[in-house]
C-alpha cells in the first residue's frame, strides 16, 4: 500500500488511500487522536476492523490517512468509520461506491499524460504504429504497404475484375450437354439460366469449356442459328469439328 494508492475516484478490488481530518465537536482539529480503531462494512455488511489502522500525517496536523485493502474494497458500497477516543471527537464516516466497468461513463482529457485533440466531441486519433513498427512520418505510403502496395494500377485491375465478373455473370448462359449430339445439333441436360421461347439464344455465340470432357472441343466456339422451346433446349449451330459427348459443358455468350 502506498501514496500511490490515492485516486480521485475509488475503484471495486483495488487498494485505496483514504485521507480525512478528525474534528472535535467544537470544530477545531484533533491532533494525536487516541485508541484509533478504524472498522470496515461492505454492502451493508457488520462493521470489522480494517486490516490497516489510520494514521495521522506529520506533524500533529489533524489529518489522517488510512489504507484500505483490495479486499475490503471489493463490494458495491464500501462503508469505513474511524473511531477514537479522543474526548469530545466527532468520528469521521465515509460511504464509498468503487467504480467498476460500466458504472461510470468518461469525459477523456488525455492519453497517456498528453493533452487529446478533439472534434465534435469525437476523439482525433493519428496512427503512427503498426504490430509496433513505426509508419514513415506516421504516414501510410506505398512504401510502408510493401510488396502489396495500393497504386492505381492495382486499384484499377481488381476493379476491372470486378466489372468483368459481374458483366459475364449477369451475361451468359451454363450449359450441359445431353446424349444423341451431332456436329450440327447440340442436345442439353441442363441450361443456367433456363430458357423458355424458341430461338432465344439464336445469334448468340456457344463457347466449350478448357476442361471440357472432349479434348477436340476445348476452346472450341460456333454460333447459334437456332433453338428449340425447352428449359433444355436443342440448339442447332454451325458444324463443329466434332460431335459433343454427354457431359460436356460449355458457355453462352
């Protein structure tokens, strides 16, 4: 326990000095205040002694300290009386609520013993950090971002990407193919999104996929002349150079 231990501001399980002066009844302070026996009572608790005794600052001032423990701290309402036996004294008592998390809302001045700066009571805040490593100048520059650094370039590639991906999704069409397909007559088993009219798809170009099950057909693209009235529809296309098997997949576009 030390002088350390005085706060403008109790807190719940942690040590605290108290300081208070002693008066007698006609006002005036008492100074060497006799068989001083300081009691303790939590949350309205019975009153026992306190583990430490009051003691007065130097030299007979009239004023006291006494250190209460963090165990005697640890209640929602802390309640000490020091008494004396000192003729004509009036015991102090001191009702203490110690403050715990949520209990009090803050009005922040300072961090870390600096002056904060603030705006519409928001706190401005530069970070100059980062996993403790010091920034350039506090600033987040290309450099500072390495390898992966943020330049046009890179904001202009992922965005395109983006674009791309979404104009192809919102675009095209998946299909499967189904059995009996010729080089002229492409049957399917399963078309995303569905389609529900003849010649919907007709003028569009049909494109196999790089991995599709046929290896002569990878990469292979021809158009669309027709296309019959079906959610899997049969499409009639420009001769391809080989007759698609069952389970090859392709894209519209």
């Amino acid at each position: 326990m030390a002088s350390t231990d005085a706060r403008p501001v109790p807190i719940k399980n942690t040590a605290y000095r108290l300081t208070f002066p002693i008066y007698k009844s006609d006002g005036t302070l008492i100074t060497g205040a006799a068989g001083l026996d300081s009691e303790v009572s939590k949350d309205a608790g019975t009153f026992a002694d306190c583990t430490n005794e009051a003691t007065e600052i130097a030299t007979s001032s009239g004023v006291y300290y006494l250190d209460v423990t963090s165990t005697e701290m640890n209640a929602d309402c802390v309640a000490i009386v020091v008494k004396t036996s000192s003729t004509g004294a009036v015991p102090p008592c001191f009702i203490l609520y110690p403050q715990e998390s949520g209990d009090i809302k803050i009005d922040v001045q300072s961090y870390g013993g600096t002056a904060g700066t603030f705006s519409g009571g928001r706190p401005e805040v530069n970070t100059t950090h980062a996993a403790g490593t010091a920034w350039a100048s506090g600033a987040i520059t290309a450099a500072v971002l390495a390898a992966d650094a943020i330049t046009a370039a890179k904001v202009a590639a992922d965005v395109s990407t983006e674009i791309r991906d979404k104009i192809v999704e919102r675009t095209t069409l998946r299909g499967t193919v189904s059995t009996s397909s010729t080089t002229t007559s492409v049957t399917t088993s399963a078309m995303s999104p569905a389609t529900s009219v003849g010649d919907q798809v007709k003028g569009r170009i049909l494109i196999f996929d790089q991995d599709t099950t046929t290896a002569a057909l990878r990469g292979q693209a021809t158009d669309i002349t027709a296309s019959s009235a079906s959610a899997t529809p049969t499409l009639t296309v420009t001769a391809l150079t080989n007759a698609p098997a069952s389970g090859d997949t392709f894209t519209i576009v």
